[in-house]
C-alpha cells in the first residue's frame, strides 16, 4: 500500500473511533444493547467484505468457466451444477452461449442465436426435421462463415436452425469431431487441436 492508501487508513481509523465513541457517550443508559448490537453490525461488515473478496471464488463455483490454454491448443469445461458443460462460442461475432451434447449430431441454433450470428430466420427455409426429446421440430440448415473457441476458428461450419421452442442452442458431434481428442475427466470436458 502506498503512503497516501495508509493515511486514508488512518482518517477512517480515527473517523470510525470518533462515531464509537460518540454512540457510547449518548447510550451510556443502554451500553449492553448497544454492544450487541455494535457486534451484530460488526458481523454484517466483516460479511460482506469477505463476500466481495472472495466473489471470484464463488462465481466459478455457482457458475465456472471455461478455460483456454492457447499454447497447448486445449479447451477445458468444468461441469456445472446441473451436470452439463457449456461453452461459449463465437459465431460469425457474435457470442454465443451453447450446451454441449454429444447425443446431438449436428450444431444446433436457436432463432435468437442464429439472428444474433447474422442470419435472418425468417428468410431461412424449414426443410429438414429433427426428432429432439420434445418431439420432432423443422430445421433449417445454414452454413456459419465463421466459427471461433479460444484460438481456434473454423469457416464454412454446417449448422442448424431450430424453428422450435429451445432454451439455448446445442453443441452436438458434427462440431466436436474437428477436435484430435474429446475427454471427460475429473468433472471437466477437454477438447484438444
């Protein structure tokens, strides 16, 4: 800390040492009220600061990230607590927050992601049919100029529009496959070039 960062310090030091000691001189009638209620505010304080410092900690555990290891050429997704893995891709710009299943045989977009990718869904064709677990759905297939994880990108990737209702687009194998190796180990997908 800096010379100016430990005189804010002290201010606030003697600032909180002022408000203390003014509390007790007014309550002296009440002095074991307001001690408990002086730890109370206490504890909330310390709470909260230790919330905020460790905040890194507990977004990676509610919602963890994946991680790009460039000079090795690997991708790792954690597990998340539904027992899924996510990813987030960058299709033609545009980020784009994918689940990945391998039961899946191609990539799979949602109208809004296929409209934030650029494509104009309602100029799309529905020609195909998938059979999802909610039943069969029309699909429109679409080429993606370009797609991109950490320092991968891939042009001309095959995908597909789903015209049903879906909660985010899927991930499936026609994707996955352009990767050398696909583990699932220790609670995290690895994905290799």
């Amino acid at each position: 800390m800096s010379s100016m960062e430990y005189g804010n310090l002290a201010y606030l030091g003697l600032l909180g040492a002022v408000l203390v000691f003014w509390v007790f001189v007014q309550n002296r009638e009440s002095l074991g009220k307001k001690l408990q209620q002086m730890a109370a505010w206490g504890l909330i304080f310390l709470g909260t600061v230790a919330a905020i410092g460790l905040w890194d900690d507990i977004r990676q555990t509610v919602r963890p990230q994946q991680s790009v290891f460039a000079e090795e050429g690997k991708i790792e997704l954690p597990r998340a607590p539904d027992g899924h893995y996510y990813v987030t891709l960058d299709i033609n710009g545009a980020p784009t927050f994918f689940v990945v299943d391998t039961g899946a045989t191609g990539m799979v977009l949602t109208e809004e992601d296929a409209e934030k990718a650029g494509l104009r869904t309602r100029d799309l064709s529905y020609l195909s049919e998938a059979m999802t677990a909610n039943g069969l759905v029309r699909t429109a297939s679409v080429t993606l100029d370009r797609v991109s994880i950490g320092p991968f990108t891939d042009r001309d990737v095959r995908a597909f529009v789903n015209s049903g209702e879906m909660q985010q687009s899927l991930l499936g194998m026609s994707y996955l496959q352009r990767f050398d190796r696909l583990e699932i180990s220790g609670g995290k997908l690895v994905l290799e070039r």
